[in-house]
C-alpha cells in the first residue's frame, strides 16, 4: 500500500467508526506498535532509522512467542451471547440471539475468513489497527481520557535540597532500569509456563506522541539526555559530560538548581499545556509553532529526551487532613496537573514518562500510553522505590558536566490564543474529574487466597456488586487482560458483567438469602470471572475478534453487519465500569478517568494485606457519584468477607 492510499485508508477507517467503537478502542490498555503505521508517516531518515530499531523486536519475534490465534467464531458469539444477555429483556434478547445465528452463517462467515487470511500474513492481526485506531487516530486530550497518572508512595520535603536530590535518584535509577532493558538484562516475565512478551519494555525511553492532523505519530529516540520542566519553564538536561561520564546525584542536583535559578517565575506563555488539548488543536498549534527554526529545534529536543521530570510547584499535601485526601490530590497531579492554576502547563503530556517530583513531596509519574501498558511503568516504579531506600548516589561523575539549555519558544498571538484556550480546557475538565483514591486496609490477597479464591476475579466480583447495589442494573465491565503471551500482545477485554455476577448481586441483596446461598453465588460469580480471565489472556474474548470482524469488513469494503448496532453489542459495550489491575509492591496507584459519561475508572493495586483503589467519575454526570460508589464498594468487600467467615472458620 502506497503512502498516500493508506493515509486516505486512514480517513475512512475513522470515518467508520462510531463514538461508542473509539470509546471502547480507547478503553483501559490498548495495543501499540509502530511497525507499519510509522513507516508511512516518517518524515525524516532519523525516524525511520528510530522506527526501524523498535519495530525490529517484534518483527524477527526474537522470542520466538505464539502468533494471536483468531479465534473460532461459534466459540466468540457463543460467549457473546452469555455477556450480552443481563442488558437485555426478553425480546431484546431474543432479536440479538436470532441476529447472532443469521451472522454466524452468512456476513460472519466470510469475514472470519478474511480475517483468518490477515492473521496468515501478519505476525499479530490486530497490532497495526489497534495502535491506529485505539490510539494515535483518537482525537480527545490524552489528558484524563487515555494517559494515566501513577502516584508514588508520599515524601515530606524540608528543603528544596531534598526534593532535587530525590529527583535526580529517580533519574539515577531510571537510567540504571533502563541499561538493563537495553542489555536484555531484566528477566523475561512469565505467566504459569509461558514467555510473556518483553517488547513493550524497550518503547517507554525517549518516546514521544507527536500530534497531526487526524492521525498523531509516535517517535521513538535512544539519548542521553532529559526534558526538565520549572514553573512552566522547558529545559534540556544533559545526564552525561562531554567526557562522556555520567553524571552523579550531587551533579544532577547541581542541574537542576541550575535550571531552578532560571526559572525563578512562571511564564504567562506555558506551551507544554497545549499537549492537553484535543489532538487536532494541538496539531495545529504545533503546525504553527515548527515554522519557527528555534521552536522547531525545541521540539525536535524535547521529542527525543528520555522522559520529562517535572519539577512541581506545592501542593499542600501536609495541609491534607488525611490519606485519603492526599492520595486524591496526588491523584489529580499525576493524571492532569491540578489545572492551568496548578501544575498542568508543567508538563510535556506527549511524552510517555513524565516524573513528578513536587516541592511538598508529591511524587509519580504520567505516562502517554500509546507505547506499553501500566505493567512496565509499574516495575519501574519498584525498582526506583528500591532504589531509593538502597540510598545509591550513581556509578560515576563526569569532569565535564555540560549546562541546562533553557528552551525558550518564540509564541507569536496565535499561539497565545491557543494557549489561553487550553488553559480554560484543562481547567474545565480537570474540574469535571471527581477522584476517589484510598487504600481499603481491612485485607488484601492473602485472605482472599486464603479462601481458595482468584484475588482479581473476587475484587471484580466487588466492583459488580458495588454497582448494581448502588444503580440497580448491571453495570457493563471492562477489565484489561494482558495478551503478552503472544508476540506484539497487548490486551483483551475481559467482560466482568455475567449472568453470575448479576445473580451474586442479588443474592446478596434479597434479604430471604442464606449465607450458604450468598456464598455459592460468590463462589459461582467469582469462577466465572477466573474462567473467562483464562479465555481473555490466550487471546480468546470477545471484544477484539469482533472489533477485527468489523474492521476486515471496513477494510474490504463491506457493509458493516447490523450486529454491531443492535441493542446487545450497543449495552454490552458502553462500559460504566472500566477497571485495571495495575500492581505494583510500593504503596502506590494508577489512576484514570472513566471510559463512558456515566461510569466510573477502577484501577486497583491488590497487595498482601491491603488494597490501594483508585475511583473517578465526571462531576458533570448527575447518575455517578464517586464517594457513593466508594461505600458500596468498602461495604461490598466487607459483606464478602462476612459472608465467607459465616461459611468457614478463616478469622481476619
Ligand atoms: N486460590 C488460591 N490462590 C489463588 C487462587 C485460588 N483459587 N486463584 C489465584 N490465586 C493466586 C495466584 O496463584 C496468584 O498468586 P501469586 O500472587 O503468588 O502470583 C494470585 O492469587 C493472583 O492471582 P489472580 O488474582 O487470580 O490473578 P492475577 O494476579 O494473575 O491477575 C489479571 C489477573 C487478568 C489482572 C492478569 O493476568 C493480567 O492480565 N494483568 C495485566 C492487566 C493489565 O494489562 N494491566 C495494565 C493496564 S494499563
């Protein structure tokens, strides 16, 4: 396929797709390769170069891992059936059952083959149209709606000299993580006895979101060097000298002040708030702002640095009256910056990882999620915790430390404009994020393992019961399965609305139930789950085999069957619940905004003895309410647990 022909390929592909298909394709943890969609859209030889050297890994699938099966499509609409049945009444549900059979013998079956014939010619079916479609053709701000914040266990700075020095272990041990994933140093993961892919791994380092028209592009750099960012203020911190030594903490800290001293003020003209506008505003802007050979430069610099370390203005979070409330505010600083009067325009929201290292001892990170999902971003959280409590100082100084580069950009009114507009943008939509993050301390998973249960599928269960107590209907679920046993795996849905966890829930709620009931409801909700879990990760669920039907059938020119906008597929898919589990050991979080405008982001880090959640929901929304659904969620668990002691002799 020519440049071109794919470019305008592009535009009918998007053209095709609802909103409520782009909600679900940007939902939870998405799939991201550069491998034939950069390729076109390389405007350099250095990109392509760049491009070429990512792609590689899984191109040659140097891990030798499965190909993404398709999977039978009796076996899909069967279980399609199952998911879609507790949205439907009765003649719904019958019109979805007779439009599935009519599909599974006509349209459906040359589409499976079509999309049995990709399968043979692509090392993953679904990489190239999940990376376009998910991600880079997405038109809303990354900001709240796809990038998500991970906050770090909290810090009490006393001086300025303690929150710089922290910075520049972070960066220390980032570099440190860094060589051992360039080194192939980090022990390949596993689940049970397969490999999981280690590719996503190699995508988070120098990597950047680049807006364009329609279709954004991803650009991949290997340097030395870092983007810092004071009161709005954009820097290039070189980490090596011109001895070529690395840089030690005391050095780095010596950097930073440097990059403090001139940046005593904030600017009245923040250009990195323009990376949280809608995509398209902002590849104008930037449009404009490349003409200019010194802005140009800047971009290109700040393209190509290894990550973004913010360096944050306070936030009061000792002025928080407890945990809870510093876990919210620190959650709102890593996903969107607390808006334009806060930290937002401190900030590159292009860029995959942005460190957060706030003057009152906020701590995290944002990170752009085209590239990888949360699991890489989470070891590295471990390993720069660790690193921390280890007290390293570096490997080795420099005789030559090279100085900050202030990047200063040429802003002409035009681009004022657009900036005083993101501003109100930002604002308004942090404004419209209400965040409920908090640790639920009563347990975590050893007691539910101590109860022969899959921890994830029990907390699942909760979050189901949670919502139909506190809505009375079940609540359409999204839960991110990794797909990593297969080469260029990302995720599949795992739909966590069944007919069992719907009969849990009222079961629990039907007051003529006896514990005995209550208990083999859970048990039956909970297996459920854990059953289509197992199917979700070798690839077999629902959602991406019918999302690769549909778009074999765009792609061939083929009318889109009526299956997707029946009742079914249209309930099934608007996800009220959109969840992750994203683990990490410290006592940290990620945290998002929902998928759907009246639903509500779960994203959960189960640990031995407690579990740390983070819930959103839009203020604007009159149906959500997130300390509402935080209750029923604490009581749920709680009514679990009591129902599981009743039955056995476990103790808390
Ligand atoms: N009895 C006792 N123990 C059990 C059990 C049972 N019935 N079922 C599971 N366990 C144990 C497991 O052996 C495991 O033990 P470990 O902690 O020693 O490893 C532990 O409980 C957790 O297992 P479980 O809760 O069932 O599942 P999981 O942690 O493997 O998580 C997924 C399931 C789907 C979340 C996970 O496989 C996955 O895909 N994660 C990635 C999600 C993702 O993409 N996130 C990023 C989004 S940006």
């Amino acid at each position: 396929m020519s440049i071109n022909s794919e470019a305008k390929f592009d535009f009918y592909y998007y053209s095709s797709y609802s909103p409520l298909d782009l909600t679900m394709l940007r939902t939870g943890c998405k799939i991201a390769l550069a491998r034939t969609i950069l390729k076109p859209y390389a405007s350099s030889y250095e990109l392509l170069a760049n491009y070429t050297s990512v792609q590689s890994e899984t191109q040659m699938n140097i891990q030798n891992l499965p190909r993404l099966p398709v999977p039978k499509l009796s076996d899909t609409l069967e279980k399609y059936l199952r998911t879609v049945k507790p949205h439907l009444n009765e003649d719904e549900f019958s019109k979805t059952v007779k439009l599935v059979k009519n599909f599974e013998t006509g349209e459906g079956k040359r589409l499976q083959s079509l999309l049995e014939k990709r399968a043979q010619t692509h090392l993953n079916w679904l990489e190239e149209w999940w990376l376009k479609t998910a991600y880079l053709g997405y038109r809303d701000p990354v900001v709240v709606f796809s990038s998500p914040g991970l906050v770090f266990p909290f810090r009490k700075f006393k001086t300025q000299l303690e929150q710089l020095q922290y910075a520049a272990k972070t960066i220390l041990a980032t570099l440190e993580y860094k060589a051992l994933i360039d080194g192939d140093k980090l022990p390949v993961e596993m689940m049970g006895k397969s490999p999981l892919d280690m590719s996503q791994y190699k995508k988070v380092f120098g990597t950047c979101r680049v807006p364009a028209d329609k279709i954004d592009r991803l650009s991949y750099n290997d340097t030395k060097y870092v983007t810092v960012i004071h009161n709005d203020h954009i820097f290039h911190v070189d980490l090596w000298g011109d001895d070529n030594q690395m840089l030690n903490e005391d050095q780095i800290v010596k950097q930073l002040k440097d990059v403090m001293e001139h940046s005593k003020s904030r600017t009245d003209t923040p250009v990195g708030i323009l990376t949280s506008e809608n995509r398209d505003v902002w590849a104008k802007a930037y449009n404009i702002l490349v003409k200019d050979n010194v802005n140009r430069e800047n971009l290109a610099d700040i393209e190509k640095s290894l990550a973004i370390l913010c360096l944050d203005a306070p936030v009061g979070l000792w002025n928080c009256s407890n945990k809870n409330a510093q876990q919210n505010l620190a959650g709102a600083q890593t996903i969107h910056g607390g808006g334009s009067s806060s930290n937002g325009g401190n900030r590159w929201f292009d860029k995959t990882i942005q460190f957060i290292v706030g003057a009152d001892g906020v701590t995290g990170l944002t990170y752009e999620h085209t590239p990888a999902e949360g699991q890489p971003i989470a070891i590295l959280t471990d390993f720069i915790i660790n690193y921390l409590e280890q007290g390293k100082t570096g490997t080795s100084q420099s005789a030559s430390p090279k100085q900050p580069k202030h990047l200063k950009f040429n802003v002409n009114s035009d681009v004022k404009n657009m900036i005083n507009k993101a501003k109100e943008n930002l604002d308004r939509l942090a404004n419209n994020l209400e965040l409920n993050c908090f640790t639920y301390e009563k347990y975590g998973k050893n007691f539910i393992k101590s109860q022969k249960l899959s921890p994830d599928s029990y907390l699942q269960m909760a979050m189901q019961y949670a919502f139909y107590k506190l809505h009375n209907t079940p609540g359409a679920h999204y839960e991110s399965a990794a797909t990593r046993m297969y080469v260029g795996g990302r995720t599949e849905t795992i739909r966590s609305c069944s007919i069992e966890s719907v009969e849990f829930a009222k079961t629990m709620l039907n007051t003529q139930s006896s514990p005995k009931d209550k208990l083999q409801a859970m048990q039956k909700a909970i297996n459920a789950h854990k059953h289509y879990t197992v199917q979700a990760l070798q690839g077999l669920g629902v959602d991406r085999h019918l999302l690769g039907l549909k778009l074999i059938a765009i792609e061939n020119g083929i009318d889109i069957p009526k299956l997707y906008s029946d009742a079914g597929f249209v309930k099934s898919a608007h996800m009220r619940i959109s969840t992750s589990q994203v683990a990490c050991k410290c006592d940290g979080f990620m945290c998002y905004g929902p998928l759907v405008d009246n639903g509500y982001a779960t994203c959960y880090n189960p640990r031995d003895n407690d579990v740390n959640f983070a819930t959103s929901a839009f203020k604007a929304n009159p149906e959500t309410d997130c300390i509402k659904y935080r209750g029923a969620l604490e009581q749920a668990l709680q009514d679990m647990h009591d129902v599981l002691l009743q039955n056995t002799s476990s103790k808390l």
